[in-house]
C-alpha cells in the first residue's frame, strides 16, 4: 500500500533502454508495480524482443514509396543494426545465412546506428535509397529487419530480433517468385 507523499520508482525497459520514472501518490491508493507498468507502458507483459513487435516503431505498411533505382527488380532486406545491440548480436548468424541464400537475388541494406558518426552515414544513405521516413521513423528500433518491395515501397514483413529463417525466407521466395 502506498501512503500520502510516497514516491515509486519504476524502471521501464523500452527498446534496451532504462528510464526512471518517478510516480507521486497523494491519498491511500492500493497500486501494484505491475498495474504502474501495464498502464504507463502499453507493451508490459508481452515479450516486445521476440518476433513480430507490436510494441515496435508505429510505422505504416509503406516506407514512402518507390525506392532508389540501384534496388529495383530485388526484394530489399532493411537491417537496423548497432555493435552494442544484444538483439543485433542474436540475429547475426539467420542474416549472414540469408546473404548467403540470396545472394544476387536480394539487396541487403545495413543501416548502422552504433554511434553519432554512422547513424548520421546511414541517414544520407538512407535519402539516397529512398528510405528518409522509414529511417526516422525506424533508428532507434535496433535489432530489426525488414523485408521491402522495391517497385511500391509496400513493407512485405517486418522483425524485430527474430532469428528464425523460415519468417524471412517464406516471405523472400514469395516476392522473388512474383518477379
């Protein structure tokens, strides 16, 4: 139970990132430190670091439209990576298999955000491919990848620290076939 002027620190774990969130309570309020969590993070309880995320960027199911001409006629692998990411760490060796598998037949994109130097790097890249408001709108989602069709700029799967080949390569024989 928390009584008048008792202050609740709470750590919400958003994308690797702690942040102290301070809670003041005035009155006599029986409150869980669950109840706080589900209500002031919309995504407690389910597992965001797995799969699809649903607590993930709230982007839409396009990345603004066509891409760049240097990616047209392949599906385009989007990677958001950063070196201290754990989530990059853990689907390294599923990308590494996908470059082998679709070599020549796919067009992989690594954006690095590990630090200032190269997020600012991956942001010219990405207004150079077509990919500005997929990028601004995806940075901070390290440890995801998405799979984009090139012609409409239709995001046809997006991952986050998912290292099951088979959600990536259903997705890229699909769209490969289709060509």
């Amino acid at each position: 139970m928390l009584k008048k002027s008792t202050s609740l620190w709470l750590s919400l774990c958003l994308t690797s990132l702690v942040i102290p969130v301070s809670l003041v309570v005035t009155g006599n309020i029986k409150v869980s430190a669950l109840d706080v969590i589900a209500q002031t993070n919309p995504c407690a309880g389910k597992n965001p670091c797995a799969g699809k995320n649903p607590c993930a960027s709230k982007s839409s199911k396009n990345v603004g439209g066509p891409l760049a001409k240097e990616l047209q006629g392949k599906p385009v692998i989007i990677d958001i990576y950063a070196s201290w990411c754990p989530a990059c760490k853990n689907i390294a060796p599923t990308l590494s298999q996908l470059k082998k598998q679709y070599d020549g037949k796919a067009h992989f994109v690594v954006f690095d955000v590990s630090d200032k130097t190269k997020a600012a790097q991956s942001e010219a890249r990405a207004k150079q491919l077509g990919l500005a408001d997929f990028f601004a709108a995806n940075k901070s989602q390290t440890g995801s990848v998405t799979i984009v069709d090139p012609k409409t700029g239709n995001i046809l799967t997006q991952h986050r620290n998912n290292n099951k080949l088979n959600d990536y390569t259903s997705v890229l024989n699909t769209a490969i076939s289709q060509k």
